[in-house]
C-alpha cells in the first residue's frame, strides 16, 4: 500500500487563512495552533498579496448567521427580559415568549436574501407569519432538490460604489476592495472611511499595517498610532481574529499585551475607548450586570486596580461577613464582540429554559420497553436537555431514541452538521440537516408563533455547533420540548466561535450519557486508544489501516495520487470518489491545493476551462463559513458554475466561485468533522508535524469505515501529539453563564 501528501497547518492563528480561503467549511484546526505561522497570516504566507487574499474573501464572509446576528444588536436588553420571565420552572407545551419571533423572522428574511426589517426590533407583532410546510426529504427525489447559494446579497448603489472606489484609490488600497467594504460597512461605507480610515480593517484580510497606510495616505500628518481610532478598530480587529480561533472573549489584559506590540502609546486607555465607543463589551463573570457590565468598577484588573479594597486585601473581614480566603482570585475581566456576547447569553438562557423542563409522562410507554436506547429514552422523559457522548456506531441510539417518539405520535427530529452526516442513516430515521433545519428547507417547518413544530430535536455531530447556529436552534425550540445533543467529544470543536458542546459537558447541568457502544474493527480500535492518549499499533489483517513512511513533501504528494487512483481501489473494490485524502491545511507543498492539483491530474484531466474546473471535477463547495458540501462539476454558463452535491442542483454566481468552491479530493480535518467516507488517506509530511494535536488525530483517523492510510512523515511529531498535545483551550463564557442562570437561589437570613 502506498500514500502522499504535505501539510501547512490549519493553525489557529492560520485561520486568516482560513477565512481568507473562503472561511473555508473547516475552519482552522485550532487545537493545532501553537503561535502565528511563522510566514505571516494565510494566503500571504504562500506569495499572494493581502489585498488579494482579501479580495477572495468577498462574498464568503456575510454568512446568515454573521448578518443576522449583527442585525439584532439592540436585542441585548430583551435578554435580562426574558431571564425575569422564565425565573421558574417550565411546563410542557406552553409557548415561549420574547425573543424568538422576532429574531426567527429576521433570520428567514436574511436567508430568503431580502434586507432585514428594522421593525422587527421594535415591539412584537402578535404573530409571525407560517411558513409553508417543506415536504419530508424521503419522498422526494434527489433530482429535485436544489441548493441556491445562501450567502447574502446585499445591494449597494452604484453611486455609492463609486464613492468607495474614489476613496480607496485615495488611499492607495485596490479598488478590488469596494465590495467588501461596501458589505461591511453599508451605503456609507466611503464617507465612514474618509471619518475613520482604520474602519478598512473590519474587511476581511486587511492587517493593521495596510489600514495604518491607507489611513496615513487620506489624513496625513494628522494620523498617528495613538489615534483613538486606531486603537479602537483594532480592539475589535483583535477580536474577530481571535473569533477565527474559536474564542468568544478575549481577557483584557491580553488585548493590553497585543495592542502594545502593535505600537499603541497607551494600551489601557485604548481598550478604555473602544469599550466607550461601544466598539466592544466588558463584562467579569459573576458580577452584577456580567453583560456589559459598568467599566469603571470592573475594568482595573492590574496591580493598581482597587486600591480601595486594600484592607480586605491586608485581612480585614470584608462588611458583608465574606470569607476572603475561601473566594479565590477574582474571574478575569473578558472583552467581547457583542454578536457572540448576544449568542452565549441567549443560548445561556435557552439552555436554562430546557434544564427547567419537568418530567413528561407521555414517555413512560417509550421508557418501558427494551432497547438499546432505553436509558437515553428515560433521560429525555425526565429531562428537557440531555447530552449523549459515543463514536459512530453510537449514533444509532439517538436515532432510535427519535424513533420511539414518533412511535409515540411525537414530532421528533434528527439534524445532523452535514449532508454525508445525514444520508449515512437509515432512511427511517428521517434526517435533516441542522442548515435546512434552520433555513426551513428541511424538517417539520414552524408553527404560527415561529417555533419548530416538534417535540424533540436530536442533534448528532454536536461538537461541530457554534455558538451563533446554536442559539438559533434553542431560541426556536418551543417550551415544553426536548432536546438531545449527541456527538464524540474527541473531535475537533466548531470551525466557529464557541465549543458548545464541551462547554455543557463541563457544566454538568444536565444528564450525560455515556455510549457504551465501540467503534468496530482495527480503525475502531486505533482511534479509542488515540482518545485517551495512547497511539497502539493495531491487528490489521485486512489491510484496514496501513502506514506508509516518506521522506518528502514530494514523495507524499506522489504516494498519495497512486495510492487513492490504484492502491485502494484494487485492494478493497471501490472506486477512487469513495476515498477520502486529509491534511493539515490548504497550503504548503503538500496541502488541499497541492494534493488537489495532482489528483486532478491523474483522475480528471483537463484544461479547468470554467475558472479552473471542468465537468466531472471532485469539489468542496462552502455555501456559509463552517459548512462544506462535496459533488462534482456538472456545467457552467453565464449564471455560473452548475454543481451535484449530494443529489442537489447548486449553481454557484461566476463572482463566488473563486471564493467558495475548491477541489474537494483532499480536504483539511476542520472540513472533513462530521463526515465519513469508505476509505481515508491521512498524509502527514515532515512541515505538519506543529499543525497535530490529538483531536486533529483523532478526527482525522476516525474518517474512514473500511480502511485508513496513513502517508507519514512526521516520525516522533505523531505519538507526541496523541499524548502530550490537548485539545487547545478556547476563551468562552456560555459555561459560567449557565451555571449562573441555575444556581441555587440564596436564602434570605
């Protein structure tokens, strides 16, 4: 048996690259990252320019869950609302009230690729419209279903982009940039880059030291890098990077640190600004108002903060009777982006809303019988949130679990991250995806109040939720209804913010179950070891995994092609679409690009006529950032290029293609999460040895059924990342949230 392949990492602070590769369905492998890569951030390491980098980013970048989260700003005071609301218990089958009308009928306006109605942020109408009932994905045909890009459109102008070209060339920034700009920053984008040039970093791509020239060429002497400004475009320049990581917050001493080395006279006073200025939140867990909370009394967190509460320090019983020794070192101050501050605390609140649901004796009959999934069943009769950990062959115990409610005349549904994720199911188990699901494309539809019409939503590959799809789905789940979130807790967390799913197993406010079902075979076998910390060498007598040592990038990209287009299939009877090539990241000798361009080659040969593709390509489609859908190049005409993904007719806008489709032989593990093919091919070359971690291990050698290749070249780098490389840790808030929400009220004395 024989393999190939090279790696750039999908490294956190890589993840310019992979937001800049058409926020790439993968998102970065995070848990790799160890520190920015060492080239420079993303395309520009490889000798491509920041501006185009950028450029590639255009439309990728306004996802529905980014445009309509940053719709509902002025939602913020409606939480605290609807906490007092819902203080108590909840019984089953009432309606829930709020929120969640009004941000369901702005998340349909902005899938539907209309602007979103302002109106919807004031008072609530008393009901929101119906949608109409989609017809169950069983009976209909797969020819029949299409897929209609579902990034949003927004329509500028064409005086105003003019205005923003003008002022771009002023600047000397490319005139290739006028889109994104006018997308970030609105119809006003080119008067608000003449009032604020460093506004130009909020486009994706742009490094603080572009905006600083583009700002120096339109102000001249008057800019400085003590601009206030400046300070405050990159606090939250810092911020969205860190979101790329996968972190909702950010500790505000280590905005102070970054902001120094980029040459700001006075960090404090910068984040003091942008906090003014309301370009980001501040907020200390277990404060009185942690949403926002009041600067001046919990921003000091240095040596000089609190210098009233000195005697305390030195001793002095505190007047409330505190115990001042039992209550530890106070919780760091966070800084955070207010879309991912609003999607925790209304996923907190959803969450609490789910714990506070009592038993429901409907289930008793379900709970009764024998099965496999009876514990899970007599959880969810209990509880209105329950978390299932297992692998693969788990899967099969929530899908059973969906399967005696709907025995019961239940309404139950099961959502998986991807369109693979659902159709390696049973047909009976009536999948959806959590995409179609939200979109209404997919699944029961929505009731007249916007709820999903459904009394239990099963939601596997629950590691890939973040934060922002996450709180779509609670805010739409109806009082009284269930909700399961099952998935392997040793995969790679989200290619969003957030990691939701770890978070609520560390909470502990809710039944969790453990599978007991193992992963068969030598593959099943390798990826549990990996799971604990240990990489065995397994018994493979059927050649189910198989290891091949090279030297060079080269030789992997080599062994790699002869292993997908021959070695596998001769060995195990399938073709070359059923194997699966997985690397570290897009770039490098032997990254996506790389491998893509010699399987091409060798598999599909041809001019790439239709902007580097022809018909029969393998591709990897990514309609919205997290979310990767693999087919095949059917066409193109003048409305663009024509794709099969999974039996959906997409046709992809000529202006998207560079930006969202890519050759999908190889992918990176962030893309391929949630995903299975028959056979996986992980090529591992000498550069990707500080790209690996244990759940990239783990992700990437648990993606094949029936045989898995590894083409290594990493010597020692690989038992060392099984055993001694965690999973990164990702700054959130959604754990001290919840856990505050159902904390124990206090006793009055």
């Amino acid at each position: 048996m024989e393999h190939a392949v090279s790696t750039d990492r999908d490294t956190a602070a890589g993840a310019a690259e992979t937001a800049a590769e058409h926020a790439t369905a993968g998102g970065p492998d995070a848990e790799a990252a160890a520190g920015p890569a060492p080239d420079g951030e993303g395309e520009t390491a490889e000798g491509k320019t920041a501006e185009g980098a950028a450029a590639e980013t255009a439309a990728a970048e306004v996802s529905e869950a980014s445009a309509e989260l940053a719709a509902q700003r002025e939602l913020r005071e409606r939480i605290e609302q609807r906490k007092a609301e819902k203080a108590g218990p909840i019984a089953a089958g009432t309606k829930l009230s709020g929120q969640a009308a009004d941000l369901l009928a702005a998340v349909r306006a902005v899938e539907s690729g209309a602007p979103v109605n302002r109106s919807l942020l004031g008072p609530r109408a008393s009901a929101a419209p119906e949608r109409p009932q989609p017809s169950p994905r069983a009976a209909e045909p797969a020819s029949a279903r299409s897929s209609a890009p579902s990034s949003v459109q927004q329509t500028v102008p064409a005086e105003a982009m003019s205005a923003v070209r003008a002022v771009l060339a002023e600047g000397g920034a490319p005139e290739a940039l006028a889109g994104q700009v006018a997308a970030a920053l609105g119809e006003q984008a080119a008067e608000v880059l003449r009032e604020d040039p460093w506004q130009l970093l909020a486009v994706p791509g742009v490094r603080p030291e572009q905006a600083d020239g583009f700002a120096r060429a339109l102000l001249g002497a008057a800019c400085g890098p003590g601009d206030k400004r400046r300070a405050a475009a990159l606090v939250g320049w810092l911020l969205e990077r860190a979101a790329l990581q996968g972190h909702t917050a950010l500790e505000a001493a280590s905005v102070r640190g970054t902001l120094a080395e980029h040459a700001v006279p006075d960090p404090h006073e910068a984040v003091r600004h942008a906090i003014a200025e309301g370009a980001v939140l501040v907020f200390q867990e277990g404060a009185e108002d942690s949403f926002g909370g009041d600067f001046e009394d919990g921003y000091e967190d240095g040596p000089e903060a609190g210098a009233e509460d000195s005697e305390a320090a030195e001793g002095e019983e505190p007047a409330d009777g505190t115990d001042t020794a039992e209550a530890g070192p106070p919780a760091p101050v966070l800084l955070g982006l207010d879309r991912y501050a609003l999607a925790e605390e209304s996923l907190a609140d959803g969450l609490a809303r789910l714990v506070k649901t009592g038993p429901d004796d409907s289930w008793d009959e379900a709970a009764a019988a024998p099965r496999a999934a009876a514990e899970l069943i007599r959880a969810v009769a209990g509880h209105g949130l329950v978390l299932h950990t297992g692998g693969e062959a788990a899967r099969a115990e929530p899908v059973a679990l969906a399967g005696a409610a709907r025995a019961l005349g239940m309404r139950a549904v099961v959502a998986t991250h991807s369109e693979n994720g659902r159709d390696r199911l049973d047909a009976t188990a009536e999948a959806v995806t959590v995409a179609g699901l939200l979109a209404g494309t997919e699944g029961p539809g929505r009731d007249a109040d916007g709820m999903f019409a459904l009394d239990l939503l099963v939601v596997l590959d629950a590691p890939q939720l973040d934060v922002e799809t996450a709180a779509m789905i609670v805010e739409s789940l109806p009082d009284g209804s269930r909700l399961v979130l099952s998935g392997d807790p040793g995969v790679l967390w989200s290619a969003g913010a957030g990691r939701v799913f770890a978070d609520l197993l560390a909470a502990r406010v809710c039944p969790q179950l453990a599978s007991r079902t193992p992963d068969p075979g030598p593959i099943g076998e390798l990826v549990s070891g990996i799971g604990i910390g240990e990489l065995h060498q397994v018994e493979a007598p059927g050649k189910e995994v198989v290891i091949v040592p090279v030297r060079d990038a080269g030789e992997a990209v080599h062994r790699t092609v002869q292993l997908v287009a021959e070695s596998v299939p001769r060995a195990f009877g399938m073709d070359a679409g059923q194997t699966q090539v997985i690397t570290v990241g897009h770039g490098g000798s032997a990254g996506t690009r790389a491998l893509n361009t010699a399987l091409k080659q060798r598999l599909n040969p041809g001019p790439g006529r239709f902007g580097g593709f022809d018909p029969g390509d393998r591709i990897a489609y990514v309609p919205s950032p997290g979310r990767t859908l693999q087919g095949a190049v059917v066409s193109a005409d003048a409305e663009g290029l024509r794709l099969d993904c999974e039996g959906a007719v997409v046709v992809v806008p000529r202006d998207r293609v560079e930006s969202a489709v890519r050759h999908g032989w190889a992918l990176t593990a962030h893309q391929a999460a949630g995903m299975r093919w028959p056979a996986a091919v992980v090529v591992l070359p000498g550069d990707a040895a500080r790209g690996l971690s244990r759940p990239w291990v783990y992700t990437a050698f648990s993606r094949g059924d029936r045989h898995l290749s590894v083409v290594h070249g990493v010597d020692q780098a690989l038992p060392h990342a099984v055993t001694d490389v965690p999973s990164q840790e990702r700054t959130t808030r959604l754990r001290p949230l919840i856990e505050s929400l159902l904390a124990p009220a206090a006793q009055p004395d």
